[in-house]
C-alpha cells in the first residue's frame, strides 16, 4: 500500500523542496502524535493558533452542539447566524468601545485584503505603508506589503502605492503624510524573527496617523488571543489602531479571522456598491462556535496570567551560552543563534526527540517557540531540556 507520505510528495501541492513530513495521527493539548507511536511536544501551535492546546475540550463540545444545527448556510452577511453575532459580541465586549464592528473572514489574509478596502474606501487615499521585513499573507494583496523583494520579484505587478518603513524607527514616520490612507504594521513582527517595537515608537506612529488622518491599521494575526501576555498585544503600547485584523488563534483550531473596527469605517462596505466585500465561507458558524468557546475559555481559565510566569521559565531554561538573544513577549519568543545549519539540524534534532520547533520566513538564524499558552512546568522543563542538547551538539 503507498504509504500517506508518499501520497503527499505526489498528489498534494509542495510549497518547499524539503517539507518536513512529519505525520500527525492526533493532537491534544501540548502535544501532536504520529502514526508510529511519536509523541511531539508542541511548541509551534500550529504557528500561534492553538493557544489553548490542541482539541480543547470546550471547543470540541460547541463545535458537536452547532454540527447538530447547521453548517454553512448562506454568504457572510446575509443570514442571522447565532455562532457569529454571539462571538462578534463577546469579541467586542473585550475590546475598547471604539471597536462596534466585526467582519469575519475564512482567514488572516482575507482579513488584511477587506482592511485595505475599507482604508482607501473610507478614506479616499490611494497609498499604503507597511513595514519592511513584514508579513501578512500570500494573496496578491497580503503580499504586496511583505517588505521582502524575494518574496515579490515573481508575482509581479502587485499592488500599485505602497510604500515601505523599517519597523520600530522613528525617522521614518516622515514617509506617513496626508496622501497615506493606512499603515499596516504588525504589533510585533513575527516572520522577521520576533521584533518586539519600543512602547514610543508605536505611541508615535498613532500619533503621526492621527495627525494625518491616516488608518493605523494593527496585524494581530499571531500576537492576538493571549500570545504576548495580554488579549491583544496593542494593549502593550497604550494605543488603540484602526482598524484590528486578527485569525489564527482566534478559532480554537478552526479556521477564521476577522478585522474589527469602528461602524463609521466599516459601514463603507455596505453601498456603493453594495456587497463590494462578500466571502462566502467567512464566519462559518462551525468555526465561530469554536470561537466563542476559546475565547470563553482564555478568559474563564485565566489563560493569560500564567503567560508571563511560563516565559520566564522558557527564558531562564534557556539560558544557554550559545543563544545570542531571547526575544519576544510572552509566549511569542525566540531564539537568535548564528545560522541556519544550527536552526535546521536543532529543529530536526528536536523533533527526532518529541520536540517541535521551527523557524521563520524573513530570519533563518532564530529558533520558533510559540507553545499553547496552557502548557505545563513540567512540558517546558522537558522541551527545554531537549532544546539544550540539542544547542550542545550543534553549536
Ligand atoms: N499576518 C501575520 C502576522 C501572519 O503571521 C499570517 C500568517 O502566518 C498572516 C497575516 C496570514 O494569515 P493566513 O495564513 O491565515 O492567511
């Protein structure tokens, strides 16, 4: 009989030379399980999606109770559907009051593709800045603003009017003028390996949108539900964005995302022309059930008062002569060493040993730690215990 990984070299699409292949029978909790009795301890979530562990018992329960009422039954937006107002409701509630509206999508680039609608629609600016080295999805659109010409040169024409800042410096506020009709950042890079922005940096990139009238518009695609020690990482900066996009984390494991705003910005979509922003999938009410039991669920079970206490810990266990840094916040961390043979063969070594680790897009030279915000002392005694062999062997 083939066996699954050869069907997956030859029947499903490859996005890299040298996937992984590491096959996955289930996942619960911190841990992800193959076929051949393997046990992974997580600590990639599925890149910052599954902050409450894998197949959480709440989310699996709201996922049964809505299978037992309907699945999708018509485009977003049309139908009042239980599962999305009762989420865009909680969702809100968490929010600062700015925030009145919600627009769920299928995914994180779908999200960013409607924030840059409602910016030049509402308005009536053309140019877009993002930041150099970001990243905020593979659509034509999420991939005009990566920042990274590698990523770009290829698809060539993307989006006309963007514009480029390197992130968390000051000097280049001068590029946001009058003409700009939104800034989109994320509130920590990611991709680009973990780059947490100065508290003033960020006070004055709201500052310099205010001043021009132009949308702050925040990426909290990874750093969203919980991951940086607070529900939203904006809330680390003591500003509030424009417009908020969010995914990943948000479903409990099941796709969605969603952009929120304030009513005046997103009532732009709903004439002239009508339906000018429609998805057909967005808010599946499967994916908003789990949603509202995640969301229910970091905020019954404390999930994020433990975050601070359990990076401390990653970072003290981690203190190893070879690691050059530890950045991050909260639980989105990582590890800057020298290069990308040490990342690749302690990855492997790792995942050889039950633990999961990765890297990123725009930083080869830094090790992914981004486990469930629900894993115990002990599993990060034991990663790190791993992660540590592994820094001795090949550093
Ligand atoms: N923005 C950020 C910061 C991301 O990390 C990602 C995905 O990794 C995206 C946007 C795109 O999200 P999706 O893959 O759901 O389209």
């Amino acid at each position: 009989m083939i066996s699954n990984r050869e069907l997956f070299l030859k029947n499903t699409a490859q996005t890299s030379e040298s996937p992984r292949l590491i096959e996955v029978e289930r996942a619960e909790g911190s841990y992800l399980y193959g076929p051949q009795g393997q046990k992974y301890l997580d600590l990639v979530s599925g890149f910052n999606v599954s902050n409450i562990g894998h197949r959480h018992p709440r989310v699996i329960a709201a996922i049964k109770e809505q299978l037992e009422k309907y699945m999708h039954v018509t485009v977003y937006g049309e139908f009042v559907q239980a599962p999305q107002v009762q989420f865009a409701t909680k969702l809100l509630e968490q929010l600062p009051p700015f925030f009145q509206s919600v627009y769920l999508t299928n995914s994180g680039a779908e999200a960013v593709e409607g924030s840059m609608k409602i910016a030049k629609k509402f308005t009536g600016r053309r140019q877009i800045i993002a930041a150099k080295k970001a990243y905020h999805g593979s659509t034509q659109g999420a991939l005009s603003l990566i920042g990274n010409p590698a990523y770009q040169e290829a698809y060539a024409p993307l989006l006309p009017e963007i514009d480029f800042i390197t992130f968390n410096d000051q000097k280049d506020l001068s590029h946001i003028t009058t003409a700009t009709a939104a800034v989109i950042v994320e509130a920590i890079q990611g991709e680009a390996g973990v780059r947490v922005p100065d508290v003033a940096y960020m006070q004055a990139l709201r500052q310099k949108c205010t001043d021009t009238g132009t949308l702050l518009i925040f990426d909290e695609i990874q750093t969203g539900f919980g991951r940086t020690g607070s529900l939203f990482a904006f809330e680390h900066f003591g500003i509030i964005p424009d417009i908020l996009m969010l995914a990943k984390g948000i479903g409990g494991g099941m796709p969605l995302g969603a952009f929120v705003a304030s009513k005046e910005i997103m009532d732009v979509i709903k004439s002239n022309p009508m339906l000018g922003h429609i998805t057909t999938f967005g808010g599946h009410p499967v994916s908003c059930a789990a949603a509202l039991a995640s969301l229910e669920t970091i905020l019954e079970e404390k999930l994020i008062d433990g975050v601070a206490e359990k990076a401390a810990l990653f970072r003290e266990k981690l203190n190893h002569p070879q690691v050059k840094e530890i950045r991050g916040l909260g639980l989105m961390m990582c590890l800057q060493i020298d290069n990308f043979d040490q990342v690749y063969n302690i990855s492997k070594y790792c995942a050889e040993n039950g633990v999961m680790i990765d890297w990123y897009l725009h930083c080869e030279t830094a090790l992914r730690i981004a486990p469930p915000l629900t894993i115990s002392t002990e599993e990060i005694c034991e990663a790190c215990a791993i992660i540590r062999q592994a820094l001795d062997k090949f550093c």
